[in-house]
C-alpha cells in the first residue's frame, strides 16, 4: 500500500493571476474548495496517510491554513526559488519523503479514485516512474498539456508539452521511486531551472524503467487557464468535478459504515 503523496504546488499561475489577483492557483475555490484540497481528498480516500506539500515561501501559511482544515498529516516544504519550475520544488521534497514508493501530484488537476487505483494494479517493483496516462482524454485542452510517446510495451520513450507524436496524455498523477531524487540533483546541478519532464527524459537516458499505466477517457482534468476554470465551474469540466465528489461522498459512506461495523463487533467481543 502507499501511504505517502508529494503534492506540488509552487508554481506562478501566470496566466490565472488576472482572475486571482495574484493568488496561485491552487487556492481558488472550485464547488466550495480549495482546488488543491481535490488531489489530496482523493488520495486520502485511497489510504494515503501523509502527504509532503511543496510551496512557494509567500504563500506557505495559507497552505498551512488549509492542510489543517482538511485534518490530514502533512509536511510543508518551502520553495523560495518558484522560478526554477516544478523540477526543482519535486528535488526540494527528498529531504521529508520517507517512504521508498510514493504518490506525485500536480496540485491542478482534478482526477477520480480510478486514476490513483489504477496506478497501484499495475504497479511492480522495478518500475522506477509510473505515469497514469490517458488515450483520448476529454476535459482536458490538448494543445496545453504534457505529452507522453511509449513504445508498444507502455515503456515511455519522451515527455513534454511539445510533442507533435504522442501515445497518451499526462494526468499529473505518477508513482514514483525515492531513487529518482539523484536524477533531480543531477540536473539542479546542471541547470537553474528544470521540470519535472526533464528529470523524466533524463531519467529514461540513464536506464530508469519509466511506464504508463494508461486509461481512456478517464474523469480527470487540469486548470490552467482563465477558460480552463469557468468551464470547471459552469461547463464541460463540472461533470468531473461533480464526478470526483460524488465518489468521495460514496467512500465516505463506506468508510463510515466500516468503521460502525467494527466498533459494533469489539462491542460484542467485550460483552462476551
């Protein structure tokens, strides 16, 4: 089982800045929440138990603020350095992961249980990279996100948002081994600013076994742009969104019904 997820969430939001005032992203409120609370309640309702969340400095005690009203175990790890893109916030969160095998999220995206189960079925221990990545995804602008070529095994040959030939789409969603942190020193040595695409590429270059757990027109989407919220609020993304919670809601019951049957059964074994 998985019990630890890095969230990364020290991006600019550049081009969202106009509609949140300078706010990142990830504190607008989609149906009443925090976009960033979605990535963490879904992988909380899967059996993550800690999760490690990257941030930019300025903005690290409203994260706080928060993480503590979701009531989860988390670890803020500081970024002052936002400008070197999303390759190095992941290197900044070596230092607090603990786990040999954990969940990385993009803290924009908004994906269902399925994406997250589906990664653990077909998860194996000499899979260093495990990418959950769509055929033919629907809520999503194809021209603004990350591209993955594979070969007929599902081994990723290249990442990256310019790809002109591509097998699938990134869903910003991977599982991951400690042992990708060197690739990321590596290349903070090399460069001032890297992605998390590139410590990818390199990865494959250095014989690190990188695959796509792949899906097809999954429930799962991203917001980077003005339009790519007002669809999420009022369009064709609402449907995941109203997916996504719909499915916690189920989990929830669940969860709280197992929980009844098991204090109804040490209530029994006490009376006996």
């Amino acid at each position: 089982m998985i019990r630890e997820a890095v969230i990364l969430a020290g991006g600019i939001s550049k081009r969202l800045q106009g509609y949140t005032g300078g706010r990142p992203k990830w504190m607008i409120e989609i149906h009443g929440r925090p976009l960033i609370s979605y990535p963490i309640m879904v992988l909380r309702s899967i059996g993550v138990k800690r999760f490690v969340v990257v941030v930019s400095e300025v903005w690290s005690q409203k994260m706080e603020s928060i993480l503590n009203a979701l009531d989860i175990d988390f670890c803020i790890v500081r970024n002052d350095a936002v400008d070197r893109e999303n390759g190095y916030s992941f290197l900044l969160s070596g230092k607090y992961v603990t786990s040999d095998s954990f969940f990385l999220s993009m803290s924009d995206h908004i994906y269902s249980t399925g994406l997250a189960k589906n990664l653990l079925i077909q998860r194996f221990k000499n899979i260093d990279i495990l990418i959950c990545g769509d055929k033919k995804p629907e809520y999503i602008n194809i021209d603004e996100a990350t591209k993955i070529l594979t070969d007929n095994n599902g081994h990723v040959i290249k990442i990256g948002k310019n790809l002109r030939s591509y097998t699938y789409v990134d869903t910003g969603l991977f599982l991951i081994r400690k042992r990708l942190f060197k690739v990321a020193e590596m290349l903070s040595s090399e460069k001032f600013s890297f992605s998390f695409s590139d410590i990818i590429n390199r990865a494959i270059k250095l014989n690190y076994v990188v695959k796509v757990a792949g899906i097809t027109r999954g429930f799962w989407t991203e917001i980077d742009t003005v339009k790519d919220l007002m669809e999420a609020l009022k369009g064709k993304r609402r449907r995941v969104v109203e997916f996504v919670l719909d499915e916690l809601r189920i989990e929830r019951r669940i969860s709280e019904q197992e929980l009844l049957l098991m204090r109804l059964r040490d209530y029994k074994e006490h009376i006996i």
